[in-house]
C-alpha cells in the first residue's frame, strides 16, 4: 500500500484509552485526518483485543485509513485487518507478510540507525524509528534523540515514522532535524479535543513538505 500521503500515524493505545471509549476515540482521530492507525492492546486477552479490533476495524475502513494491530500477526490475519506492526524480537517481515496474506501492511520499529538500515533489508512498508525522547510507552527504552533522523532518510528508501514522545508541541522541532511523518501516541489521545489536535499536527506536516 502506497503511504505517501500518510504523515500522521495515530496509536489507540489501551494503556491511555479504555476499550469503552476507545470507538469514540477512534472517530476523533479519524475526523482530524490520521493517515493510518495502530492498536496497540499490550498484555490484554487476545479475544479481548479480538472483539475490539471488530468494532473499530470498520470505522477505520469507512474512513479510507488502514488499520493495523500490534504484534499478534496471526490475530490480524485471522480478522482480516489491514496489516500489522512488528517489533525487533517479533516474527520477520516476511514471516508476517505469510501470514497476512498478499496486499496489508507489515511495519516494524527500529531503535538505531543500524537497525533501520537492517529492517530495510526486509522490505516492510515502513518502518518506525524512535524512541526519539523519552517516553512512558516505552519507558524501558534508552532515547535515541534526533541527530539520526536525517541520516536515517538518506540510508533507507521506505516511509519512516518517528516515534516516542513526539507531541504537536515539538513537532517542529522534529521536522527540522529532517523527519516526514511523525507517530503520535499519548499527545493525541490525552487531548481535550482529539480530532482539533491532529489537524494540528497534520498541518505542521504539510507544510514542512513546502
């Protein structure tokens, strides 16, 4: 799937937003103009994650925005979800793209500009690039900073979406040291208007593009 347009990459993370709320949520996102959307539900039940990923899946699909899930690729094959994110100690590229069948996406997070450049060998359609600052996502995480972003693209030729800790407040900053798309996490779903804020961040990304 072509991402190119796709700059602003939405977490519904069920550590911040209950299962409850989380449709509501998801609506907001989708209203502000999220290019595509992850579930991240670590250390839930799988037909937990299961039954959720049924409800929002079609909002996400009317919308036009891909949905994927977290880990749990046999999970995301078996509902029929847009594709799924990996991570460095999950299954590969390819074994993920076995499982999803021809056409989803698979994503994997990288933590270096090493790693970046070995994922690439893999072939995902984009990768995730961070922690950048420091995070309670992923607080056991050294942050790898900004220096590399730039560098990163200049080594690798798919979609990177920097990640940790990035809010609309410092998004500027990270676009200056050469970041495209930025993965927002708790900066979207803790904000007293969701769908206003990622029209934001949406703008600051089209018009680092100019």
């Amino acid at each position: 799937m072509n991402l190119g347009g796709r700059l602003l990459y939405g977490i519904l993370d069920l550590g911040y937003v209950t299962p409850e709320a989380a449709p509501r949520v998801l609506e907001a996102m989708l209203a502000g103009g999220v290019g595509i959307v992850q579930l991240r539900a670590k250390g839930r039940p799988l037909d937990e994650i299961a039954a959720l990923a049924r409800r929002l899946q079609p909002l996400a699909r009317a919308a036009g925005v891909p949905f994927v899930l977290n880990d749990h690729v046999p999970l995301a094959a078996e509902l029929g979800l847009d594709g799924a994110h990996v991570g460095q100690d999950d299954l590969s590229v390819a074994e993920a793209r076995r499982l999803l069948g021809p056409g989803r996406i698979v994503g994997k997070s990288t933590h270096s500009l090493a790693q970046a450049e070995a994922a690439a060998a893999e072939a995902p359609d984009y990768l995730g690039f961070g922690p950048l600052f420091a995070t309670p996502t992923k607080p056991d995480y050294r942050p790898i900073g900004t220096d590399d972003i730039r560098r990163a693209h200049e080594r690798v030729a798919l979609p990177i979406y920097c990640i940790g800790g990035i809010k609309r407040e410092n998004t500027p900053a990270v676009l200056a040291a050469g970041a495209r798309r930025v993965v927002i996490v708790s900066g979207i779903l803790q904000a007293p208007g969701i769908a206003a804020y990622c029209r934001e961040v949406n703008a600051l990304l089209a018009n680092a593009g100019k």
